[in-house]
C-alpha cells in the first residue's frame, strides 16, 4: 500500500510540472507540432511496457480507440495552445473540468442518476473556477473566465478528453490498460503527423526538437510515466480516491507558475481548493 501511495504522489508531481514543461516547449512553437512531440515521445516511452506475455487485446474493440484518438489528437492541440498563450495557473486547473463534463456526459447518454451529491459536486467545481479570474460576483467572474481565448481552448480540451473517455470505457474492461494506452498514443502521433505533414510543417517539429531537445523528452516522460504510475497505484488504491488526490497536482502548478513566470496565484489557490473539494464529493463512495 504503502508503494501504490509513493507512485500516486510520482504522479502528482509529474503532472504539477507537465503544464510548466509543456507551456515552455509550446512557447513560440506551433501546436499541433509540440503537441505531435509530447505524445510520439511518450509512445517511445512506452514502447518497453506495452508488450508482456500475459497481455489481453480484443481488436474488435481497439476500432474505438481509433476513434478515441482521433478526438484526443484535436484536444491535446488545444490543450498546448491553452498553456503556450495563458498563464498556467490559470488554464492549468480548467484541464479538470473534464470531470465536470464527464459526469454531464453519461448522464445523457448512459442514464446514469444526477444525484444532490454530483450536483453540490459540479456546483464546487464551477464556483471553484471562479476564482481563476476573480472579480466582482460569480457570474462577472465566470463570464471573464469565458472570455478569454485560452480559458475557452483548455475547456475545448477538458470536454473532449470527457467524450475521449466515455468511448474508453467501451474498451478497457477488455484490453490490457497499458497496451491501450501505448496504442492510443500511437494513434494520436499518426494522425498529427500526417497533418503536419499536409500542412508541410515537418520542418517545425525537427526545430522544436533541436531547439528544445531538453523540454521534449522531459514533457514525453511525464506524459507516459504519469499514466504508468496511475496504473500501479489503481492496483492497491480505488479509483475514487486515486483520481482526487492526482488534482493535487494542480497546487504544484499554481506553486510552479509562481516561481517560475512569477503568476498570482493567491485567490486562484482558494479557487483549486474548492474545485479538490468538488472532486472529492463527485468521486465519495
């Protein structure tokens, strides 16, 4: 238990640092190319774990990932967009809100119960974002949060990670997680690269890498490392505690953006707070 726990917090810190990482490597680069970099680099990564002789694949089901990774490809390039043109403590925690439309989603479309507990839930989380861009009252707070270009990429991302994952649950209960993760990532590098190179732009992804060598294989890392350390925590931690406790990883962004870009953070850490609460009452059991 005690492992499970120290891979849970690998994964917090990963994913704290990954929106700094990934904001740098997207910095005055092109989008679709960082984000081609970020997933081919952790295909890499994963490459080594993906194969085993106890491995499970069912490729009726493995079409869905096809699908899956078509709508990942496009969120991953808004979500890079989001954190290359607005502050990390400010876009960072509205990756979550994926949660948000999760819950909407399979309300809709699989029946599932909208109880009090998910309304206060998804409430916490709304106002919670509130605080991100803080003014006078809720609603003039969330109307400037929507305002903003890179509020409105990174909610694009969250929402269609949210569809990403509904059509994941179609598949996983029958694929080894790992080995499907290894082939949506591949998926996702496939199609980019062949935008890329309809739009002719290879020459971008080969100066991104010489240029920030560095800042890519770390970013691949994290992006393939941070699934594998989730992994081996859901082996000895449930689910609805394992996935709250990852946002933590949005107070070691705000602490980052901080340090690093010199953001304010001061309301937009009672906003995070709020929106782990609303995590956590979503998830209880």
């Amino acid at each position: 238990m005690i492992i499970a726990y120290l891979f849970l917090l690998g994964r917090i810190i990963l994913l704290g640092y990954e929106k700094i990482v990934v904001k740098k490597v997207g910095d005055k680069s092109d989008s679709i190319a960082t984000s081609f970099l970020f997933f081919f680099i952790a295909t890499l990564f994963l490459l080594p774990f993906a194969f085993n002789k106890n491995i499970s694949i069912d490729f009726a089901r493995l079409k869905f990932g096809i699908l899956s990774g078509f709508i990942y490809s496009i969120s991953f390039v808004l979500y890079v967009k989001s954190l290359s043109i607005g502050e990390a403590s400010l876009v960072g925690p509205l990756y979550n809100f994926n949660v948000f439309f999760l819950l909407i989603l399979t309300t809709l479309f699989l029946g599932e119960p909208f109880t009090f507990q998910k309304v206060l839930g998804l409430f916490l989380l709304v106002y919670g974002a509130s605080f991100l861009n803080k003014q006078e009252n809720l609603l003039r707070s969330l109307k400037a949060l929507f305002e903003r270009k890179e509020t409105l990429y990174m909610l694009g991302s969250s929402f269609l990670i949210a569809i990403g994952r509904t059509i994941d649950g179609f598949v996983v209960g029958k694929v080894d997680p790992l080995f499907y993760c290894f082939f949506l990532y591949l998926v996702i590098s496939i199609y980019q690269f062949f935008y890329i190179l309809f739009r002719k732009e290879l020459k971008e992804v080969i100066r991104i890498l010489r240029e920030k060598t560095f800042l890519v294989i770390i970013a691949g890392a994290i992006n393939a490392y941070s699934y594998l350390f989730l992994l081996i925590a859901f082996r000895s931690i449930d689910v609805s505690i394992a996935e709250p406790l990852s946002m933590l990883s949005m107070i070691i962004t705000l602490i980052l953006a901080k340090s690093i870009f010199r953001e304010s953070i001061k309301e937009r850490t009672i906003g995070v707070l709020v929106m782990i609460l609303g995590a956590w009452i979503l998830n209880w059991r």
